[in-house]
C-alpha cells in the first residue's frame, strides 16, 4: 500500500475511532437506512442481523477487509463514512472522501477536508494544501427574508481590505467594517426555528464565495440536546479540522485552547484567514475558547439565548426575530415552486396564503413544515390548511411534517428552563390579551416583584419572550406550547372536579401571601369593594387547578386596578391613581381588560366579567373605543342575565345604548336603551329610570323619530323634576334643545338651551356647560345669530381644552369653523376645521374626520381655493373607503364634481358625478341618486353634450334606478 493510501487509511481508521467513542459515551443515534446501505455494499449476512444490535462488531471487520486498491470498494468505504460520521456528530461529505479515494488511488497528495488534515509535528501543522475546501455544511436552499440580517453580518465578516462589490449589498463600504486589526466575532441569537442555524450557514458559504477566508470550520455545539458539546469537545473537533493529530492533542481545555491559537496564530503567517461556525450554543463556556485570539479570523455562532458574557467582551449579537408577512409568504411560496415550478396555489389564493402565515406566526420552521404539508398534497387548497391550523386547539399538532416538528424544538427550550422559569412560563399564557407588565407576571406567579423580574429576564434571555418598553409578549406558537402545560391530564377529571374545593381550601392562604404583597388590594375587598370573585367555573374546567386558581388571581387584579384607574368611588386604604396615571395604566392594558372580560366569561368567573365591563364604560366611551364598549357590554348583559342580577342587566343594557349610539347604531341603540328603561322601572329605580329615558331621546333623536323623542325627554325631565335632581333635568334639556333645534322650534330651543346652560353654571359642571354651549351656539346659528354663535363655540372650545377632552374640543372647533363660515370670516374657518380634523384623526373618529374633510372643503371653496377644496375632499373619500362607509364617499364624489363644474374642469366633473350614480345606486338611496343624475345632467349639458344630458334626466337613464 503507497504512501497516499495509508495516509487515508489512517484518517478512516481516525473517524471510526472517534464514531465508537462517541456512539459509546453519549449512545448516539444512526440513521438506520444508511446502516442497512453499508451492510448491504459490504455483502455481509442479510441486514437485519446486525442492524441495531452489534454493528460495532461488524464495521471494523468489514474495514480491514478493504484496501481500497479497487474502485468498486468505494461504495463500501463511502457508506461506512457516512454511519460513522454520523455516530460521531461530524458532518461527512461523500465527494470530498470520494476524490480523496480516487487521489490516494493515483498516489497524489491528500486534500483537508471533512474529517482529518495532513499530519502535525508538535502545535505546527505541516503541508496544508494552499486550497482547502470549506467544512461548511449546505446553507438551505429556500432562504428568503432576511436581506438586512445578511446584509450586516457580511459587513462584520468581511476583511478590511473588501471592496464594495466584494460584498453583496450595494451599500457596504469599507468604513462600515468594524474589523480593524482585532477578530470579529458575531452571534445570531432567537427563539427555537427562527432561522438562526440557515442564516449563519447562508452567511458563511457566502463569505466563503467571496474568497475572504482561506479554511472554513464548523461545529454544532448541540447546546440544547441532553448531552451538549463541552469547550473541550468542540476544540477537539476544530483541533482536527486544522491538522492536529488525535495523539498530538492535550487533554485540558486550556492546552487545547492555547494550541488552537497557536494554529490559528500559524495560518495568519501563512496568509491565511479562518472562519469558524460554531451553532447551537446555550452557554458562553462553550464558545469562549473558540475565540481567536486576534488577526483576520472570525467566529460566526448561533444561540436560542442572548448570552451576556458574549456581549460584554464585545461579540456583536444580531436578535433574529420572525419574518416580515411579505417574507413569509414569498418562503411559502418559493417552496412550493421548488416542488412543482407549477403549483399555482399561492397565485391563485392570495388571501389563505396570507392567514396561514399569520397562523405559523411567520415563524421560518412553522412556515418550512406547512410548505412542506402543501407540497406533498398538491391537491390540498391552502384554505383547508388554513381552516385545519385556525380551528385546532394547538397548532403545534398540524406543524409536524414527519421530519421537523415546531413542538419538538420547543421542547429542546423548554428542557433548559429552570423549574421556576418554566412554571412561570406556563401561567404567562394565562395572561389574556397581546401582552403584560411586571405587576400582571408578578399576580399570576404569586412572587414578589423583583424575583417576578429576575425570572422575566432569563425568559426574555432564552427567547421565550420579547421584551420592548416595559412590557413583555409571546409568541403566537410559545403561548400554544406553554398553554399546553397548564391544561389538565385527561385522566385528571376527580382532580377537575375537586379543583374548585382546592381553590376554596388553599384561598385563604393566597389571599393573605398576596395581601402582603398588595395591601391595596386586601382593603378593597375587606371594605366593600364591587363584589369579589369567589365563584367556581360554571363550566366544566379545563385548567388544572394550580393555574385557574392563577387566573383568578390575575383576573381580580385587573378588575381591582382598574376600579380604581377609572376613578371609581374609593375606600379609606386604597390605591391611589392621579386622573394622568390612571388614564395611563388603562390606556397600557386596555386589550387585556377587554380580553380579561372574554377571558372571565369563559372560565366562570361570571361577576368579574360584569363588574370589569362596567367599570370600562366611561373609559372607553371617552377614548372612542367605541367596538371595546360593545364587546365587553354585551358579555357584561349576558352574564349578568344568566346570574339573574336584574340590576346589572339593566346597567348593561343602557350602556350598550350608548354604544350602538355612539358607533352610529341609532336602531340599536333605541332597543337597547327601551330595555334598560323597562327594567329599571320593574326595579322601581327611578333615577336610572330617568337616565335610561334620557338615552333613549338621543338613540331617537339620531334614528330620526324626534317627535318621539321630544316626548321622551318630556317624560324624563318629569322624573328629574319629581326627584330634584337639578344635573338630569339639565341632561334632558340639552337634549330637548337639541330636538326643538332640529325641528325648527328655534326660539324653544334657545330658551330651553340657556336654562341648561344656567344650570349647569350654578352645578360647577364644566362637562356639561361645554356641551350645553355648543348646543346653544347651533340654535343661534338657527337663528341667524352668528356672532352670538361663535362666542358660544369659542367658550365650549376653551372649557374643552381646560378639561383635556380632545374629541369636545374637536367638535367645538368644528362648530366654530362653521359659523365663521356663514359671517365670511373664511381664512379662520379653515384654520378651525384643520384643527378639528387634526384633533379627531388624534382620537381615532375617522368618519367625523373625513366629514370634517367636507367641511374644510366647504370653506375653501368659500375662499376660491378649489384645488386645495378638491384634495380635502380626496382625503375624505380615502377615509370613507377606509371605513367602509360608501354613502360619505358617494358625496365626496359629488362635492368634487360640483366643485370641478365650477373650477372649469367639466370632463373631471362629469366622471366624478358619474362615480357618484353608481354608488348611491348600488347603496341603494333613490333620492340621492336622482339628485345626482340631476346635477351630472347639468355638467353633460355645459359640456354640449346634450343627447347623454336628456338622457341622464330620463328615468330611463342606465343609472336611474
């Protein structure tokens, strides 16, 4: 056997060693179908005896047996390499061992390459070829979305010396290299199938491409298996990788970190560049003697957790969150057309394309393995995928292709959790709404709050959380997992059914640990607090006893806080909220008190349900959240119907009146407020009696019926008068004033209107005077009292603005806008519907802003300032078309023709006119339409076109109805 031969033998005979040892210290798996290859190829008795029980008594017998001076050996040799590699954690490469077969065959020297180099003598490593080929496994083949991350860790990479178009990105310069004279060091870190391990690799083979590294390395540290590669085991590998005999290497990690150095110090001699990947590391002490010591070396690692001691010696950490939604779909698509170039399923169904990846939460491995789902069943619609993932209790039971399970890797997380972070963990997917602040974790993990924190960290650390301004979130498929963990075992239902006795039995203790922790919260229920809840669930549970028992705790708490955040009558020892503070915190939970209300329904938790909602009532009526306030009312109703709280019921029902009537639901809004009247009434409560009657005139008044509510308003006022109640006979007659108003009564409603005004004075309300001057300012305008009308809209505007009512003050300006209009003062009427429109667009009322867009254009028109008239008008319309609301966007259309007819502009006329036929008849509203026809066929007949004019007139006309 020649030289080249031996050499070989030896480095083969290496690999197996290091297999057995391997196979024999951690009991690593092999791939059966590649054991049974080599069986097979070594003609051996048949597979199944050796398979799984003794190959390591077989596999060095069938080596000796060949030499290789034959080519048709190769196979057998080839399929030994790969069960060994595979036993050994290395990464075999069956065309670099099959050139190295071939080149020892033709006597000519060996290669590096996947396992061994050529021999060491001492630390120095000797007749290393000038071409040696990159360890680098192969980066994915479908890798999209991540052009930025690419971008910047090409940048780190790259030697002083790149030039621009070295780099990929056009944008990198050699000023935005960092690497100077010392090593670069990067470390991609994010949560389990984010990409970390196919970015580094992409990254790598990259860089590597652009010839800046002479040797390429690579070792998976397995930081998340149960038995992880250790500093000296992963040195070991790199040791070999570079030249270093099995013998030659010292035992300690510091020997072999300083002989690792000193090959590296040898290749910088040599002119050579080195870099290394070093993936799936979990602690720093893995990776720290890894780290060259200085020169154009760089290590690129990959992490599931943000390792601090790397960034303190200056590894630049890149936080590898979730794709972009354009990302995720193009990954899906590019997929599937790697499958079958003809697979037109993304094309054809854009919109399931879209949910699915929101259901995967753009998560790379989730979004890989429904890819995957799609490609083997070409037949499958994405919309049944989509159908199956939305439905399921757990996603995570349908991310699961055979091979790649999103479960599986969050397992592999999850292993390396304290029992303390994983618990809480677990109750954190409890918490029902987008996200929580300390005081929510620290309720739900009964802890105090600087533990509750410590605990946080290490969880935002693993990528199990995100952490952003205070507040912290989970992923989509984290919560799913961690949700998992709080259910009850299906074998558990004595435990089910006995959870609510445990609950009663160990309540008491929890109360009096989590008192010390919040006395507030102790004195608010020992001192008559809304009623707390202590009932069981009302359906079967589902939790395990230990959680519900926690979402009772969190549940009370928001109810608790947020009693007190909204400024509700408060008790002796309270928690104490400034009006800005309290506003703050609602503002900051307000998705989890809304979900909380959802949330409590559905576990039981029936009275914290009714109590939450209504304490939300002014809050989210004040901050427009206008859908909020229905939602929660409508739980609020319903639970308090099926405990038989007539009272609640009642309450619910007259505040959900004024929701429909402030979300525009005046037909609603007149049911609701009837049924609330009816049963404060059967409840003999007058007062609320009085109220509910006062709603009911506005939900009429808005439905259009103002006779009726004229005689509503008669009616309550009579209640108030009977009971003294001087602020509800004010309430009623702005609104009465409001109906006089609306039905010509001017001089009624004047007088009406100031008597209000006077009581409200006399009651120190600035609320209600505010309100009550704007009322009056419109029945002057009536009246033709315009000056008199901008002094009452010019005061309800500066009461607003001292009581911070942003949506008050937006109706004052607009009010004012419109008066200053009618006296011709029409430069300060824009200023005044700008900022109206500005100040509603801040409180989210977007169909009084692009109302307002009408108004502002109104005035500009006044001002012969049509063009800017016209764009006021297109940004009503876009918010129109936001909306939804094609009945202001048809009047935009015809506003903008009229405004075009009298600019010149007759042909942009006739087609915005003509816009406005089609959609008042598709709405249908007959009589706009045929205002409309009207006015296009004027524009038809300025423009001489008179045949199309006479037949825009005849009701034969294609857009008459």
């Amino acid at each position: 056997m020649g030289a080249q031969r031996k050499e070989l033998h030896a480095r083969l005979r290496g690999l197996r060693e290091r297999a057995e040892a391997a196979r024999r210290e951690a009991n690593r798996p092999h791939s059966q179908q590649a054991l049974e290859r080599a069986v097979q190829l070594s003609g051996l008795p048949k597979a199944e005896r050796f398979v799984g029980k003794r190959a390591s008594d077989w596999a060095p017998k069938t080596f000796e047996r060949f030499k290789m001076p034959q080519s048709d050996n190769d196979d057998v040799v080839l399929a030994l390499v790969t069960v060994w590699s595979q036993w050994a954690g290395e990464k075999g490469d069956e065309r670099w061992w099959r050139n190295q077969l071939t080149r020892a065959r033709e006597e000519q020297p060996l290669t590096v390459g996947a396992d061994l180099v050529p021999t060491t003598h001492g630390s120095q490593v000797t007749n290393l070829s000038p071409d040696v080929p990159s360890l680098l496994p192969d980066p994915p083949t479908v890798f999209t979305g991540r052009e930025q991350e690419v971008h910047r860790l090409l940048v780190a990479l790259a030697p002083k010396s790149a030039s621009i178009r070295q780099v990929d990105s056009p944008t990198v310069s050699p000023s935005e290299n960092p690497a100077g004279g010392g090593v670069v060091v990067s470390a991609v870190a994010g949560m389990a199938g984010v990409g970390k391990t196919a970015l580094a690799l992409t990254v790598a083979q990259r860089a590597w491409a652009q010839g800046w590294f002479t040797n390429a390395l690579y070792v998976d540290l397995r930081g998340y298996d149960l038995a992880p590669v250790t500093a000296d085991q992963a040195l070991e590998v790199l040791l070999r990788q570079l030249g270093a005999e099995p013998e030659r290497i010292p035992p300690t990690v510091d020997e072999r970190a300083g002989m690792y150095r000193s090959l590296l110090q040898s290749f910088i001699v040599q002119g050579r560049a080195v870099l290394v990947v070093a993936d799936n590391v979990s602690r720093a002490d893995q990776v720290l003697p890894l780290i060259p010591a200085s020169g154009p070396h760089r290590l690129l690692t990959t992490s599931r957790h943000t390792l601090p001691t790397l960034i303190s010696v200056g590894v630049a950490s890149v936080e590898l969150g979730t794709l972009s939604p354009d990302g995720a779909v193009a990954l899906v698509c590019e997929v599937l057309n790697r499958t079958d170039a003809t697979d037109r399923r993304v094309v054809a169904e854009p919109q399931a394309v879209v949910e699915l990846t929101r259901l995967c939460g753009y998560l790379p491995l989730a979004l890989h393995i429904t890819a995957a789902l799609l490609a083997m069943d070409p037949y499958q619609q994405i919309a049944d995928l989509t159908t199956q993932l939305a439905g399921a209790s757990s996603r995570l039971d349908h991310l699961n292709d055979g091979e790649r399970a999103v479960r599986t890797s969050l397992d592999l997380s999850h292993r390396h959790l304290s029992p303390e972070q994983a618990d809480l963990l677990a109750l954190l997917s409890l918490n029902p709404g987008p996200d929580f602040g300390l005081e929510a974790a620290s309720v739900l993990a009964g802890t105090p709050a600087d533990r509750t924190r410590s605990t946080l960290r290490e969880l935002t650390r693993a990528h199990l959380l995100d952490h952003t301004d205070g507040r912290w979130s989970m992923h989509d498929l984290v919560r799913d997992y961690a949700t998992e963990k709080t259910q009850a075992a299906p074998s558990s239902g004595e435990c089910a059914r006995s959870g609510t006795d445990e609950w009663e039995q160990n309540r008491n203790e929890q109360d009096a640990r989590h008192s010390r922790q919040h006395p507030w919260l102790s004195a608010f229920r020992k001192s008559g607090g809304p009623a707390d809840t202590r009932v069981p669930a009302a359906h079967p549970q589902v939790l395990a006893p230990p959680y519900y028992q926690a979402l009772g705790r969190l549940l009370n708490h928001y109810r608790v806080t947020a009693h007190y955040a909204a400024g509700r009558p408060s008790l002796r020892s309270r928690r104490v909220f400034s009006r800005a503070d309290g506003l703050s915190w609602l503002d900051s939970e307000r998705a989890n008190l809304v979900a909380a209300v959802k949330r409590a329904r559905n576990a039981g938790f029936l009275e914290t349900a009714i109590n939450l909602a209504l304490t939300l009532d002014d809050y989210l009526d004040q901050q427009r959240r206008f859908d909020d306030w229905v939602t929660v009312t409508v739980i609020a109703r319903d639970a308090a119907h099926e405990t038989g709280d007539k009272d609640a019921e009642a309450r619910a029902w007259g505040n959900l009146g004024n929701a429909f009537r402030q979300s525009r639901r005046a037909d609603d809004a007149v049911v609701a407020c009837e049924r609330a009247r009816d049963l404060f009434q059967q409840l003999n409560e007058r007062h609320y009696e009085a109220q509910a009657s006062t709603a009911l005139g506005h939900a009429l008044q808005e439905a259009g019926r103002v006779d009726e509510a004229i005689a509503t308003y008669e009616n309550a006022r009579v209640l108030y008068q009977q009971m003294g109640h001087k602020r509800g006979e004010a309430d009623v007659g702005d609104g009465l004033g409001k109906a006089f108003t609306q039905t010509g009564r001017i001089e009624d409603a004047i007088s009406t209107l100031e008597h209000a005004r006077d009581v409200y004075q006399q009651l120190r309300d600035p609320q209600g005077l505010a309100i009550a001057w704007d009322s009056l300012g419109r029945a002057l305008q009536k009246a033709g009292r315009s000056e008199e009308a901008i002094t009452a809209h010019q005061t309800a505007r500066d009461l607003n603005q001292q009581l911070n009512d942003r949506h008050g003050e937006a109706s004052s300006w607009r009010l004012l806008g419109t008066a200053l209009q009618h006296t011709g003062r029409f430069e300060e009427a824009i200023t005044a519907h700008q900022t109206a429109r500005d100040l509603f667009q801040h409180t989210n009322d977007l169909l009084i802003a692009a109302a307002t867009e009408g108004s502002l254009a109104n005035a500009l028109q006044a001002a012969q300032r049509f063009n800017e008239a016209i764009t006021a008008l297109e940004r009503a319309r876009g918010l129109f078309r936001q909306l939804n609301e094609r009945h202001g966007e048809a009047m935009s259309w015809e506003h903008q023709g009229l405004l075009l007819q009298k600019a010149g502009r007759i042909d942009e006329a006739i087609t915005a006119l003509e816009r406005a036929c089609d959609l008042y008849r598709q709405l249908p509203n007959r009589q706009a339409e045929e205002t409309s026809l009207n006015r296009l066929a004027d524009a038809l007949q300025k423009a001489g076109r008179l045949d199309e004019a006479a037949l825009a007139r005849s009701p034969r006309h294609p857009h008459s109805p």
